[in-house]
C-alpha cells in the first residue's frame, strides 16, 4: 500500500529571516552571559584588591561591548 503523500503535511521550510533573526537572539544571550561573568571577576578582583587582574578584565570588558 503506498501512502498518499498529497494528504501529509508539508515540512516547514526554513524562513532565512527567522534563522538569522534565531542567531542573532542567540548571539545577543551568549555575549550578555559573557559580560555577566567578566563582571562578577571585576567585582571578584575588587573584593580581592586585585589591581592587574581589574585592569585585565575591565579592558577585555571594553573590547567585547
């Protein structure tokens, strides 16, 4: 017995729009959490009184914003 393929749903395809907008979403969430932990080092360092390790982290913060 051969299935009638007319009757099946179709697969969706793949909107470009939606995966671009889909990573940039997801890009968007990666580099928050990153500048989350490079603060929490920052305030890590200060609580440590970490002069070069401050000054490392805020420049490395910089350059990612």
């Amino acid at each position: 017995m051969e299935k009638n393929l007319a009757n099946t749903p179709s697969q969706p395809e793949i909107n470009v729009k939606d995966f671009e907008f889909a990573e940039m979403v997801i890009n968007k969430a990666l580099l928050n959490f990153q500048k989350e932990q490079i603060r929490k080092e920052i305030d890590q360092s200060l609580q440590d009184q970490n002069k070069e390790e401050f000054l490392r982290l805020t420049e490395e913060l910089k350059n990612i914003s």
